[in-house]
C-alpha cells in the first residue's frame, strides 16, 4: 500500500513539475528528407525538448510562403529550424502528369530561379523574424548525379545563396550538405534517389540534434 501511494504522488510530482517546467518546442519545417529525420530527432531530445514537423512536405519557397502562418500557429516555439532547396532546384516537364514523375532536368524548367528562391527565403526569414524563437537553418542535402530531376551544382549554388541570406540576418546555419554527400554512396536509397536508408538518417539526424543542442543550451 505504501509503494502504490508513494507512486501516486512521485507521478503527480512529476506531473506538476512538467507543467511548472514545460519542455522547449522545437518546429522542424522542412522538405521529405526532414521527415525522414526528425523521428531520431525527437529520440535524441526525449528529455529535453519537444520535436514537433510541420504538417507535410513544406515542398518549394512559394509553397513556404503560403503555408508559414499556417504551420507556426499560435504555439509559442522556442526554436524554429527550416530549410527549402530540393523542391525549388527540380527541374519538371509540364508536359508530363503527376507532380513528382514529371521530373525531368534535361526538358523541364527549374521550379524557382536564383534570385526567387533569395527573396523567398528572405520573405519567411522576416516573418520567423517575428516570432520569439532563436533560428536555425539547414542546408540542403546532397543529390547523386543519376537523380532524374536535379543537379547538385544547383545544390550548391543554391546553398550559397542561402547562407547569404542567413549571415545578413544572423540567423544560425547547419551544414547538413557536407555530412550527406559523405554518406550518400553508402546510405542513400541508390545513385538516382535523394532519399536515405534508415541508418542514414539516423546519421543525419546526429547532425540536426547537435545543431538543436547548441540552441537549447
């Protein structure tokens, strides 16, 4: 009897404790290789913050623009990491259906030139500006040259603009490219697939709570 009373009251201890102390929230906005990540991410972090993805594949800066509101919510967020590039540096063929397989880098047009992709981010930089949590940015990740849709010199000329715009507004940035082309050969899906096995995600989520840890502490 003692011991279930003595539970009862370290679980309500604790329960009060929680709400007295709540957790730092983390908003992890980012493409299909962020939700591949973020499941070890909130692992990693069990004790000390809560690891929340914005809904869905925040996909390309337009669809940023239209949807940041939307997924910062009314929550108060105490870090915000974002990242876009691999949606915005595709190459697609209006002429052949479906949003994905209509890739195509040698007859299609990339989805957002250089100088949008800049003003977009600038755009949500300055509305993430607005909100009280401390900022970082991730680059964008590595593309094997098989990859049907894209180009990783695009890459990196994309991820150069963005570390400009991210010096301008002293905002954060975690090099994610330099770890993924690392392990891509060894943890990627296969050479035409921007996408990792679990382990390379497991890998790259190393990298992103490292990152976090930085801001939390």
């Amino acid at each position: 009897m003692r011991n279930k009373i003595l539970i009862f009251f370290t679980g309500m201890f604790l329960l009060l404790v929680s709400f007295i102390n709540p957790k730092p929230k983390i908003l992890i906005i980012g493409d299909s290789i962020s939700i591949g990540y973020t499941p070890f991410v909130k692992s990693n972090l069990k004790d000390e913050a809560e690891v929340i993805h914005c809904k869905g594949n925040a996909k390309f800066t337009d669809n940023g623009i239209a949807h940041l509101d939307e997924w910062l919510g009314t929550e108060k967020w105490d870090i915000i990491q974002f990242n876009w590039g691999l949606w915005d540096i595709c190459y697609r063929d209006p002429n052949k259906p479906a949003e994905y397989t209509n890739r195509d880098k040698i007859k299609g047009k990339i989805t957002t030139d250089k100088k949008t992709y800049e003003a977009n981010l600038q755009t949500m930089v300055n509305r993430l500006k607005q909100t009280d949590a401390k900022l970082i940015f991730v680059t964008t990740t590595y593309v094997p040259d098989q990859e049907i849709g894209r180009y990783n010199k695009d890459v990196m000329a994309y991820n150069a603009i963005a570390k400009q715009v991210m010096k301008r507004n002293n905002i954060v940035v975690n090099d994610l490219y330099a770890v993924s082309k690392q392990i891509h050969d060894e943890y990627g899906l296969n050479d035409t697939n921007v996408h990792y096995k679990k382990e390379g995600y497991l890998k790259l989520a190393v990298t992103i709570t490292e990152g976090l840890t930085k801001l939390l502490k």
